[in-house]
C-alpha cells in the first residue's frame, strides 16, 4: 500500500538564515537566538519588522509561528498570510508548506489542485518533500490525475536525496506498472533532475556544480564509479581516483542519455545516476551472456561478500536466493585482496557471524560451502571438510591460509567455517594443477587457499559494512554447520 503523502507540520521552528545586509543578518539572528532560550516574544519582535520589509526567512518562520501557536495564538489565516509573500518570492519551502495548508484545509479552503500546484512549485526547485508529496498525488490521483508513471518519476527524484518513504513508493509503484513504463519513468527522471539542476546553476551562477577533475572528492569520484559499474559501464578500478577508464565510462553514459559527453566528474552527474538506481527485477540484457560463477555469502540482512574476480567486468550480477534470480551491484571493491561487497534492494534473515577471537591454528578442521561447477555439478550446495594445511599462501603470503578441503571453480567467494560455524575466512583459488605438473612432474592435491577472516573484516570495517560476530565455545556437528551454510551461502552469476 502506497504511503500517503506528508501532512503534518513538525512541531517548533525552522531557523533559517537571511540573507542581506549586515543588519538585516544580525536581527534575524538575535530571533534565531531568542527561539532557542524559547524566547519566542523577542523572535516577532525582532522577525515582524524584517518580514513587513520583504525578507523572506523572516516572513516563513513568522508563517510557522502561526502554524504552531509559538510565542502567538495559533491562526492559520494569519500563517497563510505570511507564506504568501514567501511564495510571491519563489522560496521553495514556503511553496511546499502553503500546499500542505491547502491539503489540510487550514486557514484556506480544501483544495488539492492548489496543493498539486505549490508542491510542482516547490518540488523543480529540488525540494525533496515536495518532490514526494507530488508524487503521492500523482499516486493516489489527488488534485491531478492519476499517472504512475510521472508519481514513479517524482518518488525517484526525492529517494535519489534520501526520501525513505519516497523509495518505498517507488518500489511499490514499479509492482503496478509496465517494463515500458517504468523505461520511460527512469528517462523522465534523469531529465527532470538535469533540468532542476541547470536552473540551480543559473540563478547561482556563482557557485561552481562541476568539480574539476584534479580536484575531485574521492568519495565523489567512488560513489560515480560504483554507480556507473551498477548501471553496467566499466569505469576501470573502484578506487576513487579519475583516469582513463572512468572518464571515459562517463563520457559513454551521458552519450547514452543524450547528455554533453564532457567526462566531467560533478555532483550534478552524481545525481542523474543515483536517480537511475538499478531496478532489481530486471532481467539481464537480452546480450549479455553468462560469462562465469562463483559463490557468495551474507554478512547482514542486505550485504554479501564475495572474490572481486567474481564480479570483475559483469554488466549484470545475479544471484540465487530461495530459488529466485535476483540482481546485485557492488558497493566496493579491494582488487589487492580480491575482495568484493555486494548489495541487494532485499532482505533475508539469516547471515554469517565471524570468529571474534583466537587465531585459526595449523591443523585446524574447517569447511567450504559453495556452488562449484554449476551446471555441470549439483545445483544444490556443495559442502565439504578439510584442514588448515599452511598458514600462509603460494611466496609464503600471509593474506592467505593453506586448505586441503576439495575447491573446483564455482567456489570462489564462498565461507571457510570452523567446528562452531564461524567465518574464519573466504575460498579464492585452488593451486593450478597442470602448470604445476609441468613444471616439478608431480599433480598436487588438494593445495588450495582462502583468504583469512582478519582480511575480511578489515575491509568491511573500512567501508561501514555491519556484521556480527561470535566467541562460540560449542562445536556443531557438520551436517548442523552444512544446514547453517545453505541459508547464507548463494550462486552468484556473471553477465557480460
């Protein structure tokens, strides 16, 4: 069920600050001041004069007072008045705020074509909440008539600025609409984000949108590489540095939507992009073929990790959970370690705990749980035991663990556990055999590798990723620990 749109006022001011002369600031603020010791006599006294004279914060903190019986008796007639002038004067909040008068139906007549009106008003501007609400009556077809697709476009809009409720709908509404609609709700998104933020630039001019590339933010540049990886282009390393790859991976994609292919890193193209938030029941492009397989786990309720040579150059990343193919994108990636954190727009129950303390000893017992040789193997989990054979990797690598459990290809990016279910590491690689032969005369067996727990949950601990852990004293059967795996442990599959 649709969310219906806001309606009610937060209860105290909003102290937003004029702008002007010097005096204009330093009696605005003596109100902002007086608010904050509840002093709300000397706020109107200080905030009256400064609205009557035209500005405008003062005239929409006045209108609130009003709305909230602070300092005044409450009047919504008297608020009215007040955000008036402020819409007279194109502010974007006083837009939204009289449109929520007219949909409560204070201190104005009922009218939700009025209220469609204002939130449109305030929501080009980029406000968020107006953004939503418009959406809600595009929804539920108040004061406009009812169109997913353009209530789609409105809720993309305010979820690509965090609106909770506005991403919720979006995901409601897609259930309700056609692949062709929602095409055409996504391209209707990225140019209406593009135009609010070209007329932003114009009537701030002064105020630069594009960042130069030199000086661009890492986390900028990362979260543009993440979502253009998302959105299958290949912006080369996820590492927050701009180079070839990336720029032209930008350049592509706004020869894709019909933008200026400049290859600029800015807010603005962050914006586009996250408005094109990948929609998970996609399916795979109709060109893009299965490529490769590996295996992956959960570590909390939305979040898998995996090998980043799992994920490497997919344009689409599914994965199987409960029997139903559902689409992933990367969220980060650690090419030196070969590890990758994945994201799904779904939730499960069950996920891994990692071994909190002790080290994992030579001759430890472990097990791999994974998903080798798909197609050609079972298509259920494979589960098998081994020993910690080696403490570290092939050149004595210490990023690495020795593992005599039985590894084929498919398992790559799948849990190690140790005798109480914990994660003690993640598979990687098992000795190339053949080369090896070639060279000593001799087939190896069973020489393969995991990457140590220590690694992993550094990396998740560097990019904010959550995850429990556990000191468990009490060993599990193996067929308990195999039961446990298969609800966190899933087949994932590369398109390219």
């Amino acid at each position: 069920m649709l969310k219906e749109a806001e309606k009610i006022f937060c209860a105290g001011l909003l102290l937003l600050f004029g702008m002007g002369s010097g005096v204009v600031y330093a009696d605005f603020q003596a109100g902002v001041d007086a608010v904050k010791k509840g002093d709300f006599a000397t706020a109107l006294r200080e905030w009256k004069p400064l609205a009557q004279r035209g500005v405008v914060d003062a005239q929409l903190n006045l209108g609130l007072m009003y709305v909230n019986g602070d300092g005044v008796p409450q009047d919504y007639k008297e608020a009215v008045k007040w955000f008036e002038k402020a819409v007279e004067q194109g502010d974007a909040m006083a837009q939204y705020t009289l449109g929520l008068m007219y949909v409560n139906g204070d201190g104005v007549p009922q009218d939700y074509k009025e209220a469609a009106r204002l939130y449109e008003k305030a929501a080009e501007q980029g406000y968020a909440k107006a953004q939503y609400n418009l959406g809600s009556m595009y929804g539920n077809g108040k004061g406009v008539l009812q169109d997913y697709v353009k209530a789609h476009m409105w809720w993309n809009i305010a979820a690509s600025s965090g609106h909770k409720s506005a991403a919720e709908n979006r995901g409601i509404v897609e259930k309700m609409m056609t692949a062709s609609q929602k095409a055409e709700a996504q391209r209707l998104a990225v140019a209406k984000v593009e135009e609010i933020l070209r007329k932003q630039d114009s009537t701030q001019s002064e105020k630069e949108v594009a960042t130069p590339i030199n000086k661009a933010p890492k986390e900028l540049v990362l979260s543009i590489q993440r979502k253009l990886h998302n959105l299958g282009y290949k912006p080369g390393p996820l590492d927050g540095k701009v180079g070839a790859k990336t720029t032209e991976a930008i350049k592509q994609f706004q020869r894709d939507y019909n933008l200026t292919p400049t290859g600029h890193v800015s807010d603005e193209l962050l914006t586009i992009l996250i408005a094109l938030e990948v929609d998970t029941s996609k399916p795979p492009k109709s060109s893009a073929q299965l490529a490769s397989t590996g295996t992956g786990f959960f570590i909390n309720e939305y979040s898998a990790i995996t090998n980043y040579h799992v994920v490497e150059d997919c344009s689409n990343l599914k994965a199987v959970i409960d029997g139903k193919k559902v689409t992933a994108r990367v969220d980060a990636i650690d090419e030196t370690t070969d590890i990758a954190l994945i994201r799904f727009n779904q939730t499960v129950t069950n996920h891994v705990e990692f071994r909190l303390k002790g080290k994992v000893e030579l001759g430890e017992k472990v097990y791999v749980a994974g998903f080798p040789l798909r197609g050609l193997l079972a298509k259920d989990m494979n589960f098998v035991s081994g020993e910690v054979s080696a403490m570290a990797g092939m050149d004595n690598d210490r990023k690495y663990l020795q593992i005599s459990a039985p590894v084929q290809p498919g398992n790559s990016g799948g849990p190690l556990l140790d005798e109480y279910g914990n994660v003690v590491g993640m598979v990687v690689a098992k000795l190339n055999a053949v080369e090896i032969a070639k060279t000593t005369g001799d087939i190896p067996q069973n020489i393969n590798f995991a990457i140590k727990g220590s690694l992993l949950k550094s990396f998740l601990d560097i990019n904010g990723a959550n995850y429990k852990t556990s000191n468990s004293t009490t060993k599990m059967t193996s067929s308990k620990i195999a039961h446990l795996a298969q609800d966190f442990t899933m087949p994932i599959e590369c398109y390219q």
